[in-house]
C-alpha cells in the first residue's frame, strides 16, 4: 500500500459510522452483510448508509457484490492487512516486543517480510 492510498483509507475511517461499518463487516465475515442489513444495525437511513457505503469502497476498504436485488458488501481483507501493514512497517525499531513477537518468530523485524513499499 502506498502513501496515497493510505491516506484515502484513514480518510474514509475517520468518520464514527464508516469506521462502525468496517468493524461490522470484518466480524460479519466474507459472505458479507445486504445494504439494508447494515444500515439496520447501523441505526441509520438506507440513503444515509448508501453515502457510507460508498465512500469506504471508492477508499478499497470494502467490496461490492449484487445478489438477486440486494447489494451485498464485504470487508476487503486484503486492503485491511495492507493498511495495518502500512503503519507497522518501521513499528519495531529494533524493539520487537513492540508487536509482542520475538525476531526469531519472523515478526515485523525480520528481513523476511513482505515487501512493504510495492503499491496496491
């Protein structure tokens, strides 16, 4: 994940109910939650959530999928992990205690890990 879309994914998290719907979507799993569903348990209108919805899948935090007449949405695993992997990237400065891993676990200070700085 590059610096750019980092950026737009912070954005996007940074408002109390599209940080809400990505908690619900992670928990609710790959099959994923309908539109109405969420905005029910969003406690929000079907245009309000509709707006959320949106946003957090022009940020790449959440796909969309049609099922007969519903909008189904996932949590885009893949960018979650990139987002987290992004702030974690200098995390260890030498210290790996800081995750709660040990170097020879092949935690973030290991030279092993993914190559972070490749763009999505």
């Amino acid at each position: 994940m590059d610096q750019r879309q980092a950026l737009m994914s912070f954005a996007a998290l940074s408002q109390e109910t599209r940080l809400a719907v990505v908690r619900t979507l992670v928990i609710a799993g790959p099959e994923g939650l309908a539109a109405g569903a969420i905005a029910e348990k969003m406690g929000v209108s079907p245009s309000n959530i509709s707006f959320h919805l949106k946003e957090l899948e022009r940020a790449g935090l959440i796909t969309q999928r049609r099922e007969s007449r519903s909008l189904v949405y996932s949590a885009a695993y893949e960018a979650l992990s990139g987002l987290v992997m992004f702030l974690m990237h200098d995390c260890c400065a030498g210290h790996p205690q800081v995750l709660g891993v040990s170097e020879s676990d092949g935690g973030c200070c290991s030279d092993a890990g993914p190559d972070l700085n490749q763009h999505a």
